[in-house]
C-alpha cells in the first residue's frame, strides 16, 4: 500500500479561477485515493505583493498570472508539472 500525498495549490480568489480546481482535485482523488490536493485563493493584489518564489517554496502547484511568467522562464523557481507526472 502506497502513502498518501496531499498537494498544496494556489490560485487567484474568484469562482473562475477557483471553483474548477476544487472540482478536479476532487474527482482526481476520487481516482487516485492515494493523493489529496488542497487548493487556496488569495486576491490578485496579494499575488503582487509577495514574490513568487516564496509561493513556490509554500505551495506544489501555482496557478499564477501573466506578469510572473517570464520571471518564472527566467529563474529556476517552478518546474512543469509534465515532469512529475
């Protein structure tokens, strides 16, 4: 028997960007019991407030907004998920 996971994410606080990642990680765990993925919101304000580095060393998955990009592909502070999968 495997020992379960729990994933943290963030995204930005509105039921679009939300709401369908809550529903995902739901049926995701529903087919694979072994993981668990807890998604948090914060305002965009918030997001531009702390850089995303420190995001990154909180959180396993990001959602994150167009102005972090390309400091994203510039420094080594996320990596994508294709990779882990």
């Amino acid at each position: 028997m495997s020992q379960a996971a729990t994933l943290t994410g963030i995204t930005w606080n509105h039921s679009r960007g939300y709401l369908p990642l809550v529903a995902t990680a739901q049926r995701f765990t529903e087919l694979h019991d072994d993981v668990t993925i807890e998604w948090s919101k914060r305002s965009l304000q918030a997001f531009a407030d702390q850089p995303i580095e420190r995001l990154a060393d909180r959180f396993d998955l990001l959602i994150i907004d167009h102005p972090f990009v390309g400091f994203a592909a510039a420094h080594p502070v996320l990596v994508p998920l294709d990779e882990h999968l």
